[in-house]
DNA sequence: CGCTATCTTGATATGAATCAATAGCTGTGG
DNA sequence: CCACAGCTATTGATTCATATCAAGATAGCG
C-alpha cells in the first residue's frame, strides 16, 4: 500500500490516515509503461480519466498555428495530471512522455467518491490544484517579463525545486532529460538561442550543462538573476477539515 | 440569498440545492468596497481569507525587479480570489482593485467546513480551480509563442469570453476599464508598443476602442489571429459526487 | 483653467528569430 | 568494428519585433 509514489507524495503534506492511504492506493491501479515521445493524450481528446506519475517525465503540451510548441508544465514521480482536463470533458493541452514513464490511470468518477467520502483528501487535491496554479503563474511572470537568461535560470530552479521537494535532497547536480528544443519551447525561444544563453551561463560560471545533466554552479546568483522564489516545500493544510475515519 | 453573485456564479454551473446555497451565502458576507488602485492585500501578505468579487473588476499582479510588473489575471463579478493564495500561507501575487470594486471575505477554516458538508460545493470548487489553470495556460501559450498582435488578440477574446459567460449576452461591445500600460503589463508588452499594435489593429478593423470601450469589430478575423478556444461556456460535472441534503 | 495621467508618434537600440551550414553523438546493421 | 543515418548541438550572418528614449498632444479632473 505504501508503495504507491502518489501516497508517499501527500504523506509529505499531511499525515494520511490508514483510511485516507486505502482509498487513494484505491485510485492509483493498472500502471501502464509508455516509451519516451509517445503522446499518452491529445490536445482536444475527450479524457475521462486523471493520471498519476509513477516514474519518469511527463510534460503538458499545447500546439500552435505554424507547429510551434509551448510546454506548460512538466511532471515528475508524484504528480497527479488530468488537472486540466477535468474541468471540462476536452483535453487543454497533450500530454507526452519525455522520458519512459509509468503512469496510473483512474476515472474521474473514483476522484467523485473520494470527494464524498474523505473531505480532507478533497482540500488537499484543491489545494494541489492551487499549487500548480502557482507555477504557471510564476512562468508566466517569467514569460512576461524578463529576457531570455532570467527565464532559463527561473526553468533550471523551478525544476531543481520540485524535484528537491519529491527526493527530499539538495543536490546541486540534476537530471534533466530535455534537449535544447525543449528547452526553448518550455522558456519561448528558439532552440539556437537557448543554445548562445547556455553558452554564455556557462562562460558566467553559473551553470554546467552535459547531456542530460545540468549543475547549478553559482545557486544564488542565478536566484538573483531569476528573482526565483521557491514556494513548493509545503502546504498550510490549518484550514483543512478533519480527517474522517 | 440569491441576492449573491457567488450564488448566482455558481448556479450557472450547478442546480444548487437550497442546503447548498445557504452553505455559499453563508460564506458570503460583510460586502466591503475598496476604491480603485487600492491593494486588497500584497505579494507575500500572510492571507488568511478568500475574496468573492461582487462588483467591479480586480487583478492579481506581481512586481520584478526593474519596478516591472506582470498581470496573472483580471477577477469580475463572482470570481473566487485566494485562489493562489490557499496552498500557502504567503500570497504569492497581491490583489488590486482596478475600478472601484466590492468584496466579501471570509476565512479559509470556512472553506473547510464547506469541504466537509458539502462534497459537491468542494467538486465545485475544485473545478473552478482547474478552470483558472487553464485560463493561466492559455495565457502562457500565448505569451510563449505568439507575437504582439495575438497576444492582445487573445487578451480580449479572453476577457470578453469570461464577461459573456457571466452577463450570458453576446455583445462585441465590452467595457475594459485598462489603460494601456496595463494591458501592456497583462500581455508582457510595453505601454508604447501596445498603442502601435492597437492602432494597426483599428486600421485593420479587427477592433475599434475609444476609453474603455472595446469593439471587437472583425471577432472571427481575431479568433484566427489568436487561434482562441473559448473554454468558459460550462464546466463537466458528470464526475461530481451527488448533492448532500 | 490649469494639472496630471494617459495616449500618440518618431528615432534609435537591442534581444531574439531566422536562415544556413557544419560538427558531434548514438544507435543500427552489415 | 566500421559506416552510415538521424538526431542534437554549435556557430555565423542577417532580419525583425519590440524596447527604450524622447517629445508632444489629449483628455479627464479638481
């Protein structure tokens, strides 16, 4: 039961009940493997399920007109996508795997009972859902209003964040599986300038990048340069109700 | 009671049942306005209440450095504030009155009661999370990918979207009470540059604007520009647990 | 009737896109 | 084990969108 990666994520939340772990290892069944490109939904699908991510990188997609791409946000081990879609029957945005994944499927209905039944679980699915609500509105600042250095270095943290959130480590050294392009389309730039900024970040000591590996040399003057907050080390849960037998 | 915009905002989506909306007009009371240009609360403010706009219009900012600023999102009449600001105890953007605006605030522990006795409202409530999601990552892809001239396109459509879905008409006219440097602070664009792309916009008639009066003149030649899906008619509640007494 | 915020318009500077060509890796099959 | 195919990364030359700087022009407001 605690090897659900979706229980070990909200146990860092909140100290689930025995009730509250039975009921979302409920959810989380029928893992399903899906090699690395392959496009797990379409923008417009009709989704009637959520997903958890069990291993791997998910990203959240959106075309436009002339094929470019915008990555809205990317998903790790823990993270419950679906997220957009559930607000209505279409599908916002593809969802692809970046790398190989592992991904839970449940149906929307399952996300219905758990609301009747574990109100708590339910502030702490809303609450989630304002995390994420968050980000993006941290990359759209990001987006907005500050060139193409700040907003690479804003990517770099926020990803070195959340994965610091999941490992509980600190580690300067990350894993990033995204090549130059993605990065681009992640950040709003074309993959040869993404290519001159790393060029130069490298040359400003401020980050080493080798295939997939990136090191945040010099954290805090990169902070400084992104004016990066982190905000995903915990949740204020005082409003939650009580946990339900 | 139903003298409630939050009723009235949610009755669109839902059939409440009278339990249900006693529960939200509960939540809505002490009615407080707050002039124009006035902060609601500020970037980092420990927040420990949600805002129901009443009346006029709101927006979330966020400051950068150089005294830059970017808009995350315009609040009308019936919105749910506090949004971001309920995963975490900081806010994570301040809230500004853009035209004179009345609010209700209420606290968050009052969520939580709500949660618990009614799973359906909390479904609600989470929907309409997700729909801000959504309507940030529209937002993303069009600051990421698009030039100038879609952006404000998209801006529009959006916000007369969001209007429409609230008024229930259908009118090309809409009332943005915006000055130039905010649409610009919305769009990620300078005041200057914002004013050549609405006059190139006017000699191509796609709209016309005089104050804070805008005329989506061409609404279909705008929707191709901005390549909008209007996501804001209705929300699935198929999923949603069934309504308690 | 001025005052101040907003808008308009021009000249110039700059970050980033685009176009284009080459170089490096990685995996695959002969 | 080599050679080739196909991504991914690097680098340069040029163009384009948008920012910046600067100076008026309007218009609402007290």
């Amino acid at each position: 039961m605690s090897d659900s990666c979706f229980v070990v994520r909200l146990n860092r939340y909140l100290d689930l009940t025995p009730s509250e772990m039975n009921a979302i290892a409920h959810l989380e069944r029928e893992p399903r493997e899906y090699h690395s490109g392959s496009t797990l939904w379409q923008e417009g699908d009709d989704v009637s399920e959520l997903l958890i991510v069990h291993h791997g990188w998910a990203l959240s997609e959106t075309r436009l007109p002339a094929g470019k791409r915008q990555i809205l946000r990317f998903h790790f081990s823990g993270d419950l996508i679906g997220a957009s879609g559930i607000a209505f029957r279409d599908a916002a945005s593809s969802i692809v795997a970046a790398t190989d994944v592992v991904v839970c499927r449940f149906p929307r209905s399952a996300l219905g009972d758990t609301f009747n039944t574990h109100p708590r679980l339910a502030a702490l699915f809303f609450a989630m859902s304002q995390m994420e609500s968050i980000d993006l509105a941290d990359r759209l600042r990001a987006l907005g209003r500050s060139e193409g250095k700040a907003r690479l270095a804003n990517l770099f943290l926020s990803i070195a964040a959340r994965m610091r959130a999941v490992s509980g480590e600190n580690n300067p050294v990350i894993r990033i599986p995204l090549t130059q392009s993605d990065l681009g389309d992640a950040v709003g730039l074309t993959q040869v300038h993404v290519n001159r900024l790393i060029r130069q970040m490298t040359e400003e000591k401020l980050i080493t990048r080798n295939r997939s590996t990136l090191t945040l040399v010099d954290e805090p003057r990169l902070i400084e340069l992104a004016r990066f907050v982190d905000r995903f080390s915990a949740i204020d849960s005082s409003w939650f109700p009580a946990a339900k037998a």
